[in-house]
C-alpha cells in the first residue's frame, strides 16, 4: 500500500500517512478538521477533492499559519507568542533578566503556528520569521527579543524566550498559558 509523505517547505519528510487515512488540519485559533488524503504519485495528493503537490500544500499551510498531523498521532510543531499589541509592557523587546521578575503568559498572544520536522531548530525559525517575505508578514511582526516560541514534539511541550542572544527556556510559560485557559473555560 502507498503511503503519503508530508513535507516541509524545504522538502524534509514531517510524517507518513497510509493511503486513504485522514490528517487533522488546524487554522490559528481554530479546531483542527479532519480531511481524508489520497496517494497520486510522489510528488502530488489529493486531501479531499482538490489535487495539491506536496510543496504547494507546505507553503500554503506555511503562509497561513496552519498545522496538520495524522488523524491518529502527532507532528512536531511550533506556536510563535507575542506581547499584546494593544497593552504596553515594560518588557516588550527586552532581554529576559530585564523582564523575568514581570514575564506572564497572560501578556502574550499566539500569533503564529507552523510544523517543524527533525532538522528545524530555533534558530531557523528565527532565521524564517525575520525575512521580509516571512509567513504570515501582514498578520505579526518579526520575531524578536521577547517572544516565546512554543515546541511541541510530539505531545511534550517546552517554551522558550527569544533572548538578546539565543533562547532561554521558560517552563512557567506553559504553566501560565494552562491557567489562563482553564480560566477562561470557567468564565
């Protein structure tokens, strides 16, 4: 039986699926779909009805911020946080032992999502989101000193501070952005 490989925009494999399996697809701050997936050839599927090559179907989730993983597993990926727009925060930009004694997940909002495979690192994120032709430019700004980027590795999660110089691993984010959620579900 065929099995479909999905890819990142650089052509490194994410995960295989089985012919006529199903992948869970999920906008920003929507609930993820799911959508039945077709082997063509090595180069192209069918998710649904609509013909996609591999590499289209990776820019297209890319630009606007989507993941996608099997109807039965998980991917890696990755959540770009950053500090409220409409708040001001003594922190926004600066270093994290400026801002670690105010640091709180409930400044930040996610703006951004985006699959990862074996060989994406921080740094290439950082690299990704710093271009001028970046994903999802017109929504977010670049990624900079002060956001978090949140790993998700195949259900465990570690959250990292954009620092000065490189990334500061920051679990009380995740801590914060449970008790935020699970204040807003009471409400």
């Amino acid at each position: 039986m065929k099995e479909i490989n999905f890819k990142d925009t650089r052509g490194s494999s994410l995960f295989k699926i089985k012919n006529g399996s199903s992948i869970m697809l999920q906008a920003l701050d929507n609930k993820p779909v799911s959508i039945t997936c077709r082997y063509i050839d090595e180069r192209s599927f069918y998710l649904k009805n609509a013909r996609f090559s591999f590499k289209e179907f990776a820019e297209l989730v890319e630009q606007n911020s989507c993941i996608f993983y099997p109807e039965h597993g998980t991917a890696k990926t990755y959540e770009i946080y950053q500090i409220h727009s409409d708040k001001e925060h003594d922190y926004k930009f600066m270093h994290y032992s400026y801002a670690k004694h105010q640091f709180h997940a409930k400044h930040y909002t996610k703006v951004y999502m985006g699959m990862m495979s074996e060989q994406t690192s921080l740094e290439s994120i950082f690299y990704k989101h710093n271009l001028d032709y970046r994903p999802f430019a017109r929504k977010m700004r670049s990624l900079s000193v002060s956001n978090v980027i949140v790993v998700n590795d195949h259900g465990k999660s570690k959250a990292y501070y954009v620092d000065s110089f490189g990334f500061k691993e920051v679990p009380q984010f995740l801590q914060q952005l449970n008790q935020t959620k699970h204040k807003e579900y009471a409400r």
